[in-house]
C-alpha cells in the first residue's frame, strides 16, 4: 500500500512538471510589433526611401497644389476687400444695325440721380498715338490709347500711383499725362524725374505720373491719361463720355446694377452695357478652382502609383524573409504577429512619406507664394487629408502581403530555398 501511494506521488509531480514546462501563450505589446516592423525597413533604406517616394511625390503635389490656390484665393480676396465689389463699369454697347453708339451727353447726370451711387467718375477716348518722339512711324502704336479722365478717377478705382502724381486742378489744364502701368512699361519708362516727354497725337507732354497696375479696369493700365481740360484746348475734343465708372453701397449694387441701362439711356437701354468689375477676379478664382481640380486629379495618381509601388515592394519583402517568418512562427509567434508585423511596416512607409510629401508641399508652396508677394496660406485640411491618406494607402498596400505572410505554414516557410 505505501508502495502504491509513492508510485502516485511520483506521477502526480510528473504531471506538474509537464504542465510547467509548456510555453507560456505567445505575446507581443504594440511598442515591439513596432520596433519589429520599423527593424526590416532599417535594414534596407534604399528600398525603403525609393518606395516612400511614391507617396512623397503625390503627397507634396496635393499639399502644393492646394497650399497655392489657398494662397492666391486669399490674395484674391485681399484684392477685393481693398477694391471692393461695388464698382460699375457702363459702355455704349452695338446699336441694331447702327454699329457702335454713344452714351447720352446727360447720362453721368441722370446716373447722379440714384440715390445708392455715392461716386462717378468719367473717361473719354481720344483719336491719335503716343511715342516717345515725334521720329517715330504712326504705324508703331504699341496698343496705347489716349483718353481724358476726371481728376477722381484715381479715386473711384481705388488706385494708386507708382511714382510722380496724378492729374491735379492745375496739370489737367496743360498737356500732361499720367501713364497706366503696362502702357509706361511699353514705352520702357520707370522714372519721369528727368522731365521725360512724350509726342502724344501731333503735340508734346510732360509725363507727371506712372500708375500702379488696376486690376478692375485693364484698359486703363494700357492709356495715356490727359485732363479734359487739356484734351479740349489741344485736340478740340469735346466731352463725349466713352465709359463710366460707378460706386453704390454694396447692398444695393444689385439694384443700381438693374435699373443702370435704362437711367443712362431710358430710350434704348438695350444699347447701354453694364458689367461688374469685380466679376472678372471672380472668373478668375473659378478658374483658379477649375485648374486646381485638375492638379489634385493628377496628385491622386500619383498617390496610386506609390500605393501600387509600396505594395510590390512588401510583396518582395514577403519572398525575401520567408525564413525569418518560419523562425518566428516555430519560436511562437502567431499568424495575428506575422500580419501586423509587415501590415506595421507599410504604415510606417506611407506614414514616412507621407510626412515628407507635406514639408516639401509646404516648402514649395511658400517658396512660390513668398515670390508672388501673395500670403502664404497652408490649409488644415490638406495636411489632415494627406495624413490620413497615406495612412490609409499604407494600409491598402499592406494588407495583400500581411496576409501572405501570415498563412504561410512554418515548414514551408524553413524550406531552403
């Protein structure tokens, strides 16, 4: 009997030392499933920067060409804030089977009359060419036309003058002339210090001023602008109003914009053109957009094409490392280990370059904006977008290989190859 309990006892501590000695349940924390992962792009950085760069290049394209509209839509609305929206621009328009007409001789009067319009200022086009001396073929006009204008003209447009001055109560009585921007560069004049003249239409003028650029009236950046005052004395020209330039409250430019055609010329209004100046900023920040779409197509491409690269890359490294995936296996670890392990390893990939792809948007929207003298404006959503597409990219091209990896059996992945 006491043989009998001492062969018991021996097999009971059998036992114990049996269940002792199995391995314990294999685990890995995050942190290490991390270190793993980031360990076999350490181990081949080439391949890994030249994958990554595929998700740079998108990347940067979508942060530049979004960091860039931003950038000159908020210049745009600078512009418009300073410009304002309220301006009118009125023309005579085409007559039915006249041609060109004029506007009325009364009509800044009966525009005067409408209560929301707080400013009026005129132009009239004058016949003749502008040189830079009287040895000059008439046929070379460079496209410069001559026109008088009020003295608020400046004013109304809210413009401002480069160098010298505009026309005063005193210049616009003798031949003097103020050049819009693209007309002075036409006739390579940056300085009127040194008493510069000009043969404008058979007669010498002093220059007295260069405007700066006006984005609300194009045809003025290309004129030579006189006095009426002059323009009657020294070309017998009289007072036909060509164009008409009109401010209203911003809350009732919609109204005065309705009733414009037929104040100015209650008989025919269908011959009087009202536009908007501002609407031409307008057309181009939806143009700005238009192109904007184009450009982020193409970024998205590319993001497809570094989504495309990462995943052959992980595929690669899955054939590569079947014996480190067979050793592990044998070692413990699970299928759940091996998947995230390589799933880990393309998010850090597409994470790097996803990161990368948005200091160099950044770099070279700023770069740009910074030379365009526009403010440099880097929108969240670009950089929260990119941030989590990459993540997503790399979660994508990982999942195929992370897979593959994960159901390949230990004795086949030992397998010398």
């Amino acid at each position: 009997m006491e043989r009998f309990k001492q062969i018991l006892s021996s097999i009971e501590k059998a036992r114990l030392n049996i269940n002792t000695s199995l391995p314990s349940r294999s685990h890995l924390s995050w942190p290490d499933n991390f270190r793993v992962g980031s360990f076999g792009l350490r181990s081949r950085k080439l391949r890994s920067a030249l994958s990554a760069l595929g998700i740079t290049i998108g990347i940067a394209a979508l942060v530049g060409v979004l960091g860039l509209s931003a950038s000159g839509s908020a210049d745009l609305i600078k512009d418009l804030d300073a410009l304002g929206t309220n301006l009118l621009t009125v023309e005579s328009g085409e007559g039915f089977g006249s041609g060109q007409v004029n506007l009325p001789e009364d009509a800044p009067l009966m525009v005067s009359r409408i209560k929301p319009v707080f400013e009026i200022s005129t132009v009239s086009k004058i016949p003749g060419s502008v040189f830079r001396n009287d040895l000059i073929n008439d046929g070379r006009t460079r496209g410069i036309t001559i026109m008088a204008a009020d003295l608020n003209l400046l004013k109304v447009q809210r413009g401002s003058v480069m160098t010298g001055q505009y026309l005063s109560e005193v210049t616009s009585v003798f031949p003097s002339v103020v050049l819009g921007s693209v007309a002075a560069e036409r006739l390579g004049i940056s300085d009127i210090s040194a008493n510069q003249k000009l043969w404008i239409g058979g007669e010498w003028f002093n220059v007295s001023g260069i405007l700066n650029p006006l984005p609300l009236a194009a045809d003025l950046d290309r004129a030579a602008i006189i006095g009426y005052s002059a323009a009657k004395t020294v070309f017998d020209h009289d007072e036909t109003v060509d164009v008409i330039y009109i401010r209203a409250y911003p809350e009732h430019i919609q109204d005065v914009r309705s009733v414009m055609a037929a104040t100015v010329n209650p008989e025919k209004p269908e011959e009087v053109q009202v536009s908007r100046a501002s609407d031409v900023l307008e057309a181009r920040a939806a143009a700005q957009n238009a192109f904007t779409s184009l450009f982020v197509g193409l970024g998205a491409v590319a993001l497809l094409v570094g989504a495309i690269g990462i995943a052959n890359v992980m595929v690669i490294s899955v054939i590569e490392r079947r014996n480190e995936i067979g050793l592990r296996r044998a070692l413990g670890a699970t299928r759940f280990h091996i998947a995230t392990q390589f799933l880990s390893e393309s998010l850090i990939l597409a994470f790097i370059g996803g990161i990368t792809g948005i200091l160099l948007g950044a770099v070279v929207t700023s770069t740009y904006a910074i030379a365009r003298d526009w403010t440099v404006v880097i929108p969240t959503y670009a950089i929260a977008g990119s941030i989590i597409s990459s993540l997503l990219i790399g979660g994508f091209a990982g999942i195929y290989p992370a897979l593959r990896a994960a159901n390949m059996a230990p004795t086949e992945a030992l397998r010398t190859r």
